[in-house]
C-alpha cells in the first residue's frame, strides 16, 4: 500500500508549532535509548472521546507504529467488516499480527493515552499491559493530542531499541470498534489518505520531522474524528 516518504524537515521545527493548552502526564523514570517519537494528531474540532450532550456517543484514537523492518505492512486503518478482526486497524497479514508492533490508544478508558505493545496472535487482539508513555498532552485548546514515546517503549524482541532504523506510522480515529465484525451503521472513520491506508515511512537513522494535512483524506462528517494534521519527530534526547 501507499506509504509516505518525502515530508521532512529538520528537527526543531516542531517546537514552534505548537503551544500547550492542555495538561500533561510524565513517566516516573526517564527515556533510557537516548531517542525519542513524537507523534501529533490534530483534529477539525476537539479530542472529544465522550461528548456530555451525547454521552452513548464514544470516539477512540489511535497512533498505530510498526517496527517490523517492513515498509510494505502497513500499518492501515480497517474500513470494512470485518474491520480487521479488532474494530480499528489491519495489514497486509492481520491474520498473524504483522503490520503492527505497538500503539498509542487515547479513549474513555484510555485517558492518559496508553501505549500499548503487540503480542503474538491474531488480528493484534493479543496486547501487554498499558503503558503510560513520556508524555501524552491535549493543545490547541483540546483539537490536537501529542505523545512523547521512547525508543525502548517501541521495540521488540527481533529489533531492540538501539537497533530502530525504521518505523512505519499511521493516524486512525473512529466512533466504533466493531470486534464482531459485523457491519456497523454510522460508523465513522478517519485515517492517513482516501482509504485509510497510506502511513508515514519514517527513517529513524536521522533528527527529522515528518507531517502532512492529510487533504486527501476521507470525508468525515465528524469534525471530532477528521484528522487535518498529522506529524512524527524523531529527536535525540540526553540521557539526563
């Protein structure tokens, strides 16, 4: 599938584009690897998992990451029944829960923005516990979430942290996660291109910052869940 390559610019950039509004959460211990992902998901209106005039209403968003050393994949957002056997994401072999090592989940039940990690399995159902990563903070007065995670938060057995030279990365946000597979009626849907299945292709070898409008993305009715900005930084961090 389609992934994205060219958007780039030195690090450092990212550090004016954005003024915090929100509150933030930070770990007990610091980052150990020395490298640090920071990933941005803005949306058309606010981060809203449960709107107080709707409250059956729930959203979920997710920051999916592969670290397999594949830029083929995926990861990809899961559009149709059976929406990739988990609600949200699937890829080139969900059936043996390639595509995806790792994800940042921010839900109701998910309010401090938890990491989670890929077992082996199925359809990426089988996952660790969560997670708090680095950071995870709401800007923007709430439409855009931002979350700091280590190198060592993102590896795996086959490719340890200090051995990450590539990532693949990909924004998906939804009001369902259908895990009957059964089609959903207003489902709504939102992820990186016009299918949900183009994702960033990151070198990690470099300081750099990806990012994108996501302009040709689908028509998302829900301004909560229509992703207009989207942006990975890979960054040095001293060991302090």
């Amino acid at each position: 599938m389609n992934y994205i390559r060219a958007i780039a610019f030195v690090a450092g950039v990212a550090a004016i584009l954005f003024t915090s509004t929100g509150c933030a959460k930070f770990p007990s211990t610091p980052p150990t690897s020395g490298k640090q992902l920071v990933l941005t998901l803005k949306v058309r209106g606010r981060i809203n998992p449960i709107d107080p005039a709707a409250p059956s209403i729930q959203r979920h968003y997710f920051i999916a990451i592969d670290n397999d050393n594949n830029p083929n994949t995926g990861p990809w957002a899961a559009v149709f029944p059976p929406y990739g056997g988990n609600g949200w994401v699937t890829s080139q072999d969900a059936e043996h829960s390639i595509g995806l090592t790792s994800f940042v989940q921010y839900d109701a039940t998910n309010t401090e923005g938890y990491l989670y990690g890929i077992l082996p399995g199925s359809f990426f159902l089988n996952v660790t516990s969560p997670e708090v990563p680095i950071r995870a903070e709401l800007l923007e007065g709430g439409s855009t979430l931002r979350v700091v995670v280590d190198f060592s938060q993102i590896a795996t057995t086959a490719i340890p942290a200090t051995e990450i030279k590539q990532l693949d990365v990909n924004f998906i946000t939804t009001n369902a996660l259908p895990l009957t597979g059964e089609f959903v009626p207003g489902r709504i849907w939102d992820g990186l291109g016009p299918s949900g299945q183009n994702y960033v292709n990151v070198d990690t070898t470099n300081d750099r910052l990806y990012y994108g409008y996501n302009a040709d993305g689908p028509a998302v009715t829900d301004p909560d869940l229509d992703i207009v900005y989207w942006s990975v930084e890979v960054q040095t961090v001293s060991s302090r």
